[in-house]
C-alpha cells in the first residue's frame, strides 16, 4: 500500500489524543483504514489498562455533575497513580465523564458502574472509557467511591488541586449558587462530622458528656455546678463538630444554620470526599 499521509494520522490522532507515532503504527497495521486503526489502539489500551491494574492508586481527584432539571447530583472520587495527573485535561475529563455516568445511569457500586454501557457512546463500556485514558497517560486508574442523591437543589465546591470535594443536597423555592458554595468552602475546611445534631449518635453523645463530666469534676466545684459546665462543654464540641451550629468562616458571629435559613434553604444532608480517605 501507498505510505500513511501525515494528514491521515493526524486525522486518527484527533480522534483518539493517541501519540503520533502509536496513530502511525496502527494506520500501518490497518492498511490505512481509519475505523480498524481505532479499533486497534483500543485494543492496545484495554492491554495496557489489564496491565497496569494492580499498581497502587494512591493519587486521585473528586469530581462532581448535577443535573438540575431531573434533581440528581453525583460526587466521585477517581483514583491513579501520581500527583501530576491529577490535573491533567484527560484525567479531569475522565473524572467528569464517571460522574455524569453515576447521574444518568444510576449504578449500585463502582463494579457495576465500569461496567455499564458508556452513556456518551453506549456501543462502548465505561471501562474502554477508562482504558482510553489509561493507553494515553500509562498509568492505573479507576473510580474509588461515588454518592449519587435524589431530589432538592444542589451545591457544589471542588478545591483547586481536585483533592477534597463537597456536595450539599438542600430544599428550597430557589437555589442560591453563592450560598452554597460558601457553605460547602466551609465544610471542606472545617469538615464536620454530622449535618446536625440528629446524625450524632447517643452513644458518642454519651461519651463527650462522661468527657465532659470527667473534666469538670477536676475543678472541685458543687456538683449542680459541675453539670451545667459538662453541658457547656457538650454544647462547644456540638458547635465544634456539627454543620448547621458551626460558626460560618466567612461570618463567625452567625451559624451555618443561619446562613442557609437567611438564603430560604433547609439543608438535607451533605457529602465530603478527600482524595485517600476511607469510605
């Protein structure tokens, strides 16, 4: 056959973000068919992806996608392997495919997601989608864990280097973007443990309170005394530990509550994901 033309790999290039060379040898081994040297670097991928597999995923970045009109939201985490990729446009762009995949086809865990027809080319799976990735930048790299919510309006924050990432479900006649951006700047700052005090078990209630008790008793003080300075120290660690009663970092002197209540929102519930924490 004739020799491949520039324009023909750079065609296959454009297509697929495959190096120069990787579009050169497929064409070659296709005899010049475009469709068949596509199908030939996916392949190639799909080998890379089933070797790189078992590498360590220690690196990663949350992403998140709403669909406002149907009321879904999704917030991910994807895993690889180094700090640099992280913030590359390919890694970035799988994440937010992932995401968007989680809103429209609702999988039940993370194996069921990379399973699923890829809903932008449903002749394809998610996982040739990831492999596309993977040929192209050579490292493993997967989703670790994803929340996917129903209902309501939504708020978003991602922090700049994609490491920590917040998503808050709330109710209201209309959303307030910057309220609730705000809130969730806040919450990936202060990273509380509960929304309210309704989340917080008895038990670790019980515990800060025999904390608390323990504490008090030291300053030798009447014992009716020693319970009203338990109960405000218990009060602290509430406004210390549960969203809606933590004092707003943007104005300390009002609450998170307050904030949302000022807004017209009532808050349902929020997700915080850092990139390596536990599920």
């Amino acid at each position: 056959m004739s020799a491949i033309s520039a324009a023909t790999v750079k065609s296959l290039r454009d297509r697929t973000n495959a190096p120069m060379m990787d579009c050169k040898v497929a064409l070659t081994e296709a005899n010049g068919d475009i469709e068949a040297a596509v199908a030939i670097l996916r392949k190639k991928n799909a080998s890379i992806m089933a070797k790189k597999g078992d590498r360590e995923t220690a690196e990663g970045r949350v992403a998140f996608h709403i669909d406002a009109a149907k009321k879904i939201a999704c917030l991910i985490e994807v895993r690889c392997e180094s700090g640099p990729v992280t913030n590359s446009e390919h890694f970035v762009s799988l994440a937010n495919d992932l995401a968007s995949q989680v809103v429209v086809s609702n999988p039940a865990c993370v194996t069921s997601l990379v399973a699923q027809d890829f809903h932008k080319e449903p002749a394809r799976k998610v996982t040739d989608r990831i492999s596309d990735v993977v040929g192209l930048i050579r490292e493993n790299m997967k989703p670790a864990r994803f929340t996917r919510l129903e209902g309501g309006l939504f708020g978003t924050y991602i922090h700049h280097d994609g490491t920590v990432g917040v998503l808050i479900q709330v109710e209201g006649a209309t959303i307030n973007d910057v309220a609730l951006r705000d809130v969730c700047m806040h919450i990936a700052a202060k990273n509380p443990v509960a929304g309210t005090r309704e989340e917080i078990s008895q038990d670790v209630v019980d515990r800060e309170m025999e904390i608390a008790r323990t504490q008090a008793a030291a300053t030798g003080k009447p014992a009716n005394i020693i319970e009203k300075i338990a109960e405000g120290k218990v009060k602290t660690w509430f406004a210390d530990n549960v969203l809606l009663e933590q004092p707003f970092v943007k104005e300390e002197k009002k609450t998170v509550g307050e904030i949302l209540s000022a807004a017209g929102l009532k808050f349902v519930r929020f997700v915080r994901y850092r990139v390596g924490e536990l599920s």
